[in-house]
C-alpha cells in the first residue's frame, strides 16, 4: 500500500496544483466556468492518463483525486460546487482507464 501511495504522489500533486492553483486565477463568473468545466476536467484527464499509461489502472487515484477537491470546496467556491468533486473522480479515472490501454504497448 505503501508502495502504491509513493508511485501516486506525483500525480497527486498534479492534480493538488490543478485544484488549489488554478482557481487562484479566477476573476469573474465566465473565467470560473472556463477553468471548473474545461481546464480542471482537461487537465484531471491528462494526469489520470499519464498514470495510466505508466503504472496501468489505478483507481484509487480518483478517490484520493476526490478527496483532494474537497477541502478546496469552502476555500475557493461555495458548497454549490460539491457536485464537481465526484465528476473530477469520474474524470480521472476515465482518464486512467483510458491510459490503461496504452499501459501494454510500452
């Protein structure tokens, strides 16, 4: 398990800087709407398909993925925005099943 949590710790912190960074640049309703429905998703789906591709299907990535959007909930939205943590997870671990397919042909 141990193991496990080490070999996900940089994907953990990509999606860490996408949750916490991110909204940080946010200046009005369309730039919120612009980073939480394309950017965040985006980039969530490209960290769940990097660690798909190299270390294969990993889900619990999108419940620690999950769990990580939470505590950014109060600091940086309202609790209108809880919905988004569970589609984040959704969206990681598409992305990881995605990379998964690739994980073989290495």
């Amino acid at each position: 398990m141990k193991e496990t949590l080490r070999l996900l710790l940089p994907y953990l912190a990509f999606l860490a800087a996408d949750y916490y960074l991110l909204p940080l640049l946010i200046r009005d309703t369309a730039s919120a709407m612009l980073l939480m429905l394309c950017a965040m998703p985006f980039l969530a789906l490209l960290c769940g398909l990097a660690c798909g591709t190299r270390l294969g299907f990993q889900p619990l990535l999108a419940v620690l993925g999950t769990a990580l959007f939470l505590p950014a909930i109060p600091l940086f939205y309202n609790w209108t925005a809880w919905p988004y943590a569970p589609a984040y997870g959704l969206v990681v671990l598409l992305g990881n099943a995605l990379g998964r397919i690739f994980y073989g042909r290495r």
